[in-house]
C-alpha cells in the first residue's frame, strides 16, 4: 500500500499555501478561543490548596479562603501587567520574544524553555483534570483514567494534524458553557449558603506550599498577549479588554468556588473532584449536576488543545532563530507545524502515563514554569519602558515593575516549597534546555561557517573516480552501468568475492556483456562485502587526496511492498557504511520491476 495514500486517508489531502485562514477574531469569540486554559483551572485550583492544608489538619482548611482572595489579587496584577505588554507588542508579546528583545537571548532561552515545559504539562494536567471530572460523574471509569486521558490526547493531536483550526464556534459552545454552568453553580450555592437552606457543617476550629499549589489558576493568562494579531481592529485594545473580561471571570469563579468549599467543609478525596462534590451538594445528582461534569470534562480537554498552537509556534520560533532543529519550522501538508504536534502529544502522554493521570502528582511540577516566564516578561516590559519610553511609560513602568517583582517572589515560593516534591524536575530541565539550545545554535554557526562562499578560493579541483559495485550481472547491472559511463569515461565495477567458485562464471559473462567496463574482483576470505570495499576507497583516496570517489549500487525495485522482503537489502547496507564518510559519493541506480 503506498504510504502517501495511507497518509492522505489518516490526515486528509494536502493544503496549498493560499488555503492558510487568517480568522481575525471579535472580543467575546478571542475569549473563548483565548481564555479555555486559563478558565479551566479553576476546575482544579481549589481542590489543589486544599489538598496540602489537610496535611496541616482540618482547622487548616480556613485558609482556603483568605489563600484564595491573595492568589486572586496576584491576578490581578498579572493581569493588568500583560495589559502594558499587548499595548507594547501588538503584534504579539510572547514572554520569549520580550525577554529576547529586552533581556537578551540568554534570557529568553530560559523563558522558552519554561514555556516548552509549561505546554506539555498544560496538555498532561487539563487531560489528567478532565478526565477526573469525567469519573467522577461516572465512577466505573476511574480504573481506565491513564488509556482515557492517552486517548484524550491522541485525538487532539489528530485533531490538530488535519488543520483543524480555532474556529470561534468550536471554542465559544464549550467554553461560554463552562462559564454558565459554573457561574449558576456558585450563584445557586451562594444563594442557598446566604438563606441556610444547604447543609453547612459547623466551622473547624504549610500555608505557603498551599498557596504555590493554588497559583495554578493563573496558568494561560499569556495566550491573550501572545495572539493579539488575531483580534479585530483596534487589536491592542480589543485584547486588552479580553484580558480584563478573562481575569475578572476567572477571579469570581475561582473565588467563589473556594467560598463555598470552604462553607460546606469539602475535602479531597481520591475518586472525587472538589466541583463534582460540589455540584452534588447543590443539585443532586440531576441534570445539572452531570451538565456541570460534561462541561467541565469538556473545556479541560479543549484547554489542552490551546498548547498544540503554541508549543509548535514557539517551537518554529526557535528553529527561526536557530536554537531548536529546523525541522520545526517546517510546515506540514496541513499547514501546521506537525513535527511540533507530534513532539507535544508524545511528551504529554508520556507524564499522563508514567503519573499515571493523577492530576495532584502532576501539579508539583506545573506552576514553577508558568512563574519564571510571567517574570521574565515583566521583567522585559521594564526595561522596555526604560528604553523606548512611549505614552504614559511612566505608569506602565510602574505596573510592570511590580508585576515582575510578585510574579518573582512567587517563582520562589513555589520553586522553594515544591522542589522537593517534583519542581526539582523542573528547576533542572531549563537550564539542560537552554543549553541544549546554545548547543544547536552554535551547530547551525558553524555549518553556516563551512558552507560559505568565503571559502570557495580553497576549494581544489575535483577528480571522480566512478566505481560500480556489482554482485552479478543482469540488466539491472547494466543500466548502472552505463549510468557509471555519463559520470566518467572510465569507470569500473568492483565485485567482492565472497563465493571463490562463482568468480570465473562472471568474469566469463563480463567478458560478453559487459559494456567495456573492467570488473575489479576483490577477495574477502571472511565473507564480509564492506570490509574490503572500504578498503579499497581508501586507497584510491590515499593516492589522489583531493579525489571523489562516487560509489553506483544498481537496485532493483519489486513491484509490491512485500517482495522487499524476498531480496538482500547490501544496497541499505551499504549506503549506511558509506554515507559519513569524507569524499565518497554514493549513487542508487534503480531498476523497477514489472513483476
């Protein structure tokens, strides 16, 4: 079966260049489309500080409240911080372009490096979240929550390598419901908590690790800035206000969600979410209890989907700049960079697997990123607003300023109070990252280096000596060899004698058909063919130095796939010993089969 078929049947017919859609975007649909990671957290923020305050015991559980009103307010600052950065970089301010251009490259490896990490474990933990509220509606399902949450994944990736794009409809349903469900979630709650009519158990009676685990919440906040372009005109503006619209969302659901936990005395358990409790202790187990789940499931998964658009964007940024291969930047039949596509799918369903898609053992690792690169972006728009000044710089340079100084304090809370739990991971794969970035970059110098024109005063004459390799003689020997013929008057054929008794028996029929090329019999008398085929370039080459040696191997090609496996493969064979050597060229002649 030809692959190219099997390709276009799994991912759909190639797209030209003309087919790339620009969908510029109105602010309510750029909220859904923009928002989906950012909102779905508060499916698990909550649940994530009280996991650690029952460690300290029940009183702990107090301080989900006041923990929760900080966290909101460093929101806030957030927030209004990547504000200054839209209206600065209206053509998109990701955190690895502000720290490159304001910091430095160094400076920006680390916060792509940080990004990079931060998309896979976005992927990881919306699919681990989404599928804990998928068996908490349905119990049964708990046992299968790691081949749920691979699938989950597989199917986004697929999604994502047939181009299928951000379309404002397919993000504004789930999302929009998501909020609505959740808003009448805690609007009902609260209603019911203020008139007594729900069931409140009396009042019982590490702060810092609860926090950290809370700060999970702000995780998305940079998609807004990073696709400002995608707004509508007044772009800058319009992404502006969608940030206002996201963090003011986000702020009311997530507190309100702690309000009422902390009212109605929850607490974690195992095959339960703290929404789905939550949901059970408002409305039952009804229609709006499993409206809730489905679309909670629903806007964590789509969620997930918000990193396979920017894990290979900022992946194709870097093989832009040459840090990352440039395979990257290549896009595929789709219009998409699949490389990208597939390199996230397979991290991400590797932790979901290895964590087993507990979302709780995957958080450790999660937030430490998300803080270094809000840092680093600030960081960049001070220095920014020091350079270039602008309208009301000094203000902004204010916002800025504090942004970078609380998002900096929490990247140490949260690298201090989780390393031991799974940040270390974290805290040592940046800086292997960025030096494996360095590494590539100083690769693609160097290779740029050797292939310019600077030097092509150096470069010697070129003697070819043309060899064909041969084994028998056959028609598909002979097209090779007159092949050999319009690269050199005076090519030869090599045959390495592995049988002694079927030398004559060739040499006898060379002398017959064998278009005047002299057959050159090297003996192997322990049976191996690239041994002394190496040999034998190498002393060609060591009595010509400057002399290129171009090996022709005729092959011929069955017909169908299975009958390779019928035939010896010495052309693979030796194709992969000769490809790394210096000054030999190796030349595959097919013949194609008709049987």
């Amino acid at each position: 079966m030809n692959t190219s078929f099997v390709k276009r049947w799994i991912l759909g017919a190639p797209m030209s260049l003309a087919q790339a859609r620009h969908e510029r975007l109105s602010k309510t649909v750029a909220l859904a489309v923009f928002s989906s990671d950012a909102l779905s957290s508060v499916a698990y923020a909550t649940e994530e500080i009280l996991l650690v305050l029952v460690l300290a015991g029940a009183a702990a559980t107090a301080l989900t409240v006041p923990l929760s009103i900080a966290i909101t307010a460093l929101l806030a600052v957030v927030a209004i911080s990547y504000q200054q950065t839209i209206h600065a970089y209206p053509t998109g301010g990701g955190s690895y372009i502000v720290a490159r251009a304001n910091l430095g490259p160094g400076s920006g490896l680390v916060a792509a490096a940080a990004l990079l990490i931060d998309y896979v474990l976005t992927v990881a933990v919306s699919v681990a979240a989404g599928v804990a509220a998928l068996t908490s509606a349905f119990p049964s399902l708990y046992a299968h929550r790691v081949a749920l949450g691979v699938f989950f994944v597989v199917a986004i990736a697929f999604g994502n390598l047939r181009g299928v794009r951000e379309s404002g409809r397919i993000f504004a349903i789930p999302t929009y419901l998501f909020v609505v469900s959740l808003a009448v979630l805690v609007a009902t709650g609260a209603a019911r908590w203020l008139l007594g009519s729900l069931d409140v158990p009396p009042p019982h009676a590490v702060i810092l690790r609860a926090f950290s685990s809370g700060c999970t919440a702000l995780t998305g906040i940079e998609a807004i800035s990073n696709g400002v372009p995608a707004f509508r005109p007044h772009e800058a503006r319009n992404a502006a206000i969608t940030m206002g619209w996201m963090a003011g969302i986000l702020g009311v659901l997530f507190l309100g969600i702690s309000v009422l936990t902390s009212a109605l005395g929850l607490l974690p358990t195992e095959d339960q979410t703290i929404v789905s409790q939550l949901a059970r202790a408002i409305f039952g187990n009804g229609l709006a209890y499993f409206a809730i789940q489905g679309s909670t499931t629903l806007i964590l998964v789509l969620a997930a989907n918000t990193s396979f658009a920017d894990f290979p964007r900022l992946a194709s940024l870097l093989a832009r700049d040459r840090y990352a291969p440039r395979q990257f930047r290549t896009l595929g039949d789709r219009l998409v960079f699949s490389n990208g596509i597939v390199m996230l799918a397979t991290f991400a369903a590797l932790l979901i697997v290895l964590f087993h898609a507990e979302t709780h053992a995957l958080i450790p690792l999660y937030a430490v990123g998300v803080f270094i690169s809000f840092t680093l972006s600030q960081a960049g728009m001070v220095r920014h607003w020091l350079t270039d000044g602008g309208a009301g710089w000094q203000w902004r340079l204010v916002v800025n300023g504090i942004g970078a100084v609380v998002t900096g304090a929490v990247t140490l809370v949260i690298a201090a109070t989780k390393f031991t739990h799974g940040a270390w991971i974290v805290v040592l794969l940046i800086p292997l990252m960025v030096c494996a970035f360095r590494a590539v970059h100083r690769h693609y110098d160097l290779v740029a280096a050797a292939l310019s024109l600077d030097h092509l005063s150096d470069e010697p004459p070129v003697e070819n000596t043309v060899l064909v390799l041969v084994g028998d003689l056959h028609m598909g020997v002979v097209r090779a060899l007159r092949y050999a013929q319009s690269l050199s008057p005076s090519p030869k054929a090599v045959f390495v004698e592995l049988d002694p008794s079927f030398t004559p028996r060739l040499e006898e029929r060379w002398a017959k058909a064998g278009c005047g090329v002299p057959l050159i019999v090297l003996s192997s008398p322990y049976r191996s063919m690239l041994r002394p085929l190496r040999e034998y370039v190498d002393r060609i080459q060591r009595r010509t130095p400057n002399s290129v040696v171009t090996v022709v191997l005729p092959e011929f090609v069955p017909r169908r796939w299975w009958q390779h496996l019928l035939h010896n493969q010495t052309a693979l064979l030796v194709k992969g010993a000769l490809l790394f050597r210096r000054g030999v060229v190796v030349v595959d002649v097919p013949f194609h089969l008709d049987v």
